[in-house]
C-alpha cells in the first residue's frame, strides 16, 4: 500500500503548494487534503473505515473552527490515531499549550518563504513518514 499523508490546512494555496512539492519528490506518496479541523477528523474516519491511517499528519494551527492544536488533542485521544506523527505546520511562531505539545513529540515547523526551502521542509517530512512506516494498516 501506498503511504498516506494527511495535511489539515484553511489555506488552498499551501495545501495545494505542499501536495505539488510531496509528489515531485516521491510520487508514491498520496496526500489527503482537509480545510478545516471537522473535514481532517472525517477523512481519519474514512481512512479508517478502508483499513488505512495516513502515516504523517501535517496541521496548520490557526483555522477557523477548530484549531490545529485542539485537533491534535483530540487525535491523541483517538486509540486508532494516537500514534501517527503530527507535525505542526504554521506561520504562527507559538502553540498555545506548549507543554502538551512537547511531552507528545508533536514539533512546530515554520512554513518557508520559499520553494526551494519548502522542498527541503517536505524532504524532513518524507522521513517521519518512512521511520513511521510506509506501510501503515489498521485492522478490526
């Protein structure tokens, strides 16, 4: 199976920007996209349902609704999502409640200014997805 990255993100211009840049540089990779904090925690429903998690979890924190980082506690909450990597990808230069971020391993990664940076951010993520494991399922 493929891997699966899940970038949660109110801005179509980063989605869409991110999605390009993961698939120049690995074009197995399938990224599922979500606006907001409620459409990201349905599409970890319908993955879930397939028998399938994303292996990495890239959250913009400041959205409309809910936030990247009540997201985050909830999706740690969750006993199938608990354990997929989350990576904090924001313009924003604090998290609220630092501390729950750091005791869950749970990074904040400035979005760059550029694309030549960007890639380098991307290639960083493209890690975590194969030391999480490319194969990433889940069973009943």
């Amino acid at each position: 199976m493929q891997p699966i990255i899940l970038h949660i993100d109110d801005d179509a211009d980063d989605r869409q920007l991110v999605s390009e840049t993961i698939n120049k540089i690995d074009q197995s990779v399938i990224v599922k996209q979500a606006h907001n904090g409620d459409t990201g925690l349905n599409v970890l429903h319908e993955l879930q349902k397939e028998h399938r998690i994303p292996s990495l979890i890239i959250l913009d924190i400041n959205m409309p609704g809910k936030t990247g980082s009540e997201l985050a506690k909830e999706i740690r909450q969750h006993t199938v999502f608990k354990n997929i990597p989350i990576i904090l990808f924001s313009t924003a230069r604090s998290i609220p409640d630092e501390s729950f971020f750091e005791k869950e391993n749970i990074p904040l990664v400035a979005k760059p200014n550029n694309l030549s940076d960007l890639e380098t951010v991307i290639k960083s993520f493209l890690n975590e997805v194969v030391m999480h494991s490319k194969y990433v399922t889940i069973h009943d």
